[in-house]
C-alpha cells in the first residue's frame, strides 16, 4: 500500500536524495516555494512532474496558513528540512534569514498539524549535530552533549524550541540532529574539487573532529524511527566512527588516487572564506558527536567507516569530478 510522504524543503542534496528514495513505492508531496513555469500552477495546486507520477509539487510561503496544508491529511510522515545554507557571511541580514528560515517553516507545519483531522503519524524535523559545543576533548551525545552559546548553536536551540513547543499529541515527533550528509553531490562537490587542483590536505591543523554520516544510512536511519514508533525526540543522526580532519582527507585521497594535497592554514581559510562569502567555522569548529541513542534502538549503520563510505561514493562519481585527467 502507498503511503503519503511530504517533504518541506525538498531542493536540496538530502531532500532530493529522500524524494528519490521515497517516490519508488509511495505518493511523494513536496511542499517548495519555487516551482518552475509557477505560471501555470496557482498557490497551493499540485504539480505532477512528467515521467514522476508519484512525485507532486505544492506551492507554500513557508510561512501561512493556505490550502497547502490539505497536503498533510492522512500522511503517514513529513520531513521538514527547510532552512537557508549557512555557507555564507554571517551578517546580520544572513543570520536573520538563517533563524526565519528554519523557524517559520516549523511553526507554519505545526500550527496546520494542528488543526489536520487526520495529521501526519510521524513528523520528523531536521536539526543540526553543531548544537554541540566545539569539543576537542571529548565525544558529544544526546545525554551528556554540552550546548553552549555560539551562534551556530543559538541558531539549533531556536530550531528545535519551534518544533517541540508544539503539542501533537497524534503526531509522534524526532528531531533529527544531522552531521554533514556525504553522498555524490553535496558537500563532496568542494572537496573532490580541492583534491582535484592538489589541495586535498587539512584544513587548520587537522585535529578537529568530524562527524559525518553517509546519505544511505540517512534514509535507513529515517525508515527505522518510522518502524520503531517508540522513538521520539531527539537523535543524532550521525556515524560511530567520527574522525579528525587530517584522516578524513587523507582517506578521500588515497580512495581517489591521489598521492599528495597541499594543507591549508588557518590563515588561508580566513582569507578564503571572506573572498568566497563563507565562514572558517564550517570547516574549524571541531564536531565530536556520537549516535548514542540510536545505537541503543538497536541499528546498523550500513556505513560506519569513512573509507567505506568513500569507496562507495566513488564508485558511483565519474572519475572527471575528483581528477584532471
């Protein structure tokens, strides 16, 4: 039997990669604010994609009540993912957009839950595992993880107060604290790009931590909660086996033949960052996050090693994205 499935912010690496997974047996819903040839399709109609019948795109402002919140009756699950890139300057217009758009998406699929007749079973929303603080010394988790102040964490609280400040008492709810998601695309594009041009080294002084977690295990990891419907909360979504950021290039450059790869200084990235418009905490805060409460649901990460999940990822990339010849 189908199920309803809708996601809320849709556009991205992990959200495609779940509309993908998901379409094969069930009726995908995805809620977005962009459609194209938007012309033709008024707020809140579907949109049946061509050659993708079980795919549907409904308009949203992510913000108020519409007729796009029929789309959540009788759902079997919706994933929230929406939320402004933090791959940017953090400016006081960028922070702005960063909290609203993570906030008011949860607060508009909230407030239509409630007043759903048959809501959602299941409602999970994405989080971020940097709720953490920069931890060097040792390993973080939902029990004894400590959360302190910066701004990528105020950013976290206010995500996840938005979503559990809401009583669902017929929708079960996980918040879903996501380390950096690795497949094909994503956050792998800049670093087969680095190694690419001979640049494949560590990023500061390579001892920071960093907690990652393959995309499969992501969509196994959400089919589990679904199946497991005793767990609710909040998880890390994360492997086991975090490594620091020397061991992490030098893996991806050994798995894609690559013998050497220049190191960049702290020095560098601060440079580097303000010229591309982004931050040096995205790749020097120190992530040291372990699935604590997921290992104790009993699951199994498909891929707990990061050689693994690089193997996998290149098997898969054309040669041409990580080598100049």
């Amino acid at each position: 039997m189908k199920k309803k499935i809708v996601i809320a912010g849709g556009t991205g690496f992990i959200g495609t990669s779940l509309i993908k997974y998901f379409s094969k047996d069930n009726e995908v819903i995805v809620l977005t604010r962009g459609i194209k040839n938007e012309k033709n399709n008024s707020f809140g109609h579907k949109k049946e994609i061509p050659g993708m019948p079980h795919i549907q795109y409904v308009i949203w402002d992510a913000r108020n009540h519409g007729s796009w919140t029929s789309v959540l009756e009788d759902a079997h699950l919706l994933i929230n993912l929406c939320g402004k890139t933090v791959n940017c300057r953090y400016t006081d217009k960028n922070k702005k957009e960063i909290f609203d758009s993570r906030t008011q998406p949860t607060i508009a699929l909230g407030e239509a839950i409630r007043k759903c007749i048959a809501p959602p079973k299941l409602w999970i929303n994405a989080s971020s595992a940097t709720i953490y603080r920069n931890a060097t010394d040792r390993p973080q988790d939902e029990y004894t993880g400590e959360i302190e102040n910066d701004f990528s964490v105020q950013v976290c609280k206010a995500w996840e107060k938005s979503f559990f400040d809401f009583r669902t008492p017929f929708t079960r709810k996980v918040a879903l604290r996501m380390a950096v998601t690795l497949g094909s695309e994503g956050v792998m594009v800049p670093y087969f790009n680095l190694i690419k041009f001979g640049l494949g080294g560590r990023q500061g002084n390579g001892k920071q931590m960093y907690s990652w977690v393959h995309i499969k295990d992501t969509i196994n990891i959400i089919n589990w909660i679904d199946e497991h419907t005793e767990m609710e909360g909040v998880y890390n979504c994360c492997s086991p086996l975090p490594v620091n950021n020397e061991n992490f290039m030098n893996i991806l450059r050994k798995v894609t033949g690559h013998k050497f790869g220049l190191p960049a200084y702290e020095w560098m990235l601060k440079i580097g960052a303000k010229l591309i418009g982004t931050e040096t905490e995205l790749l020097l805060k120190s992530r040291w996050v372990l699935p604590t409460k997921l290992l104790q649901s009993g699951y199994n990460f498909e891929y707990g090693l990061i050689k693994d999940a690089f193997s996998e990822i290149v098997q898969i990339t054309p040669r041409k994205n990580y080598h100049l010849f």
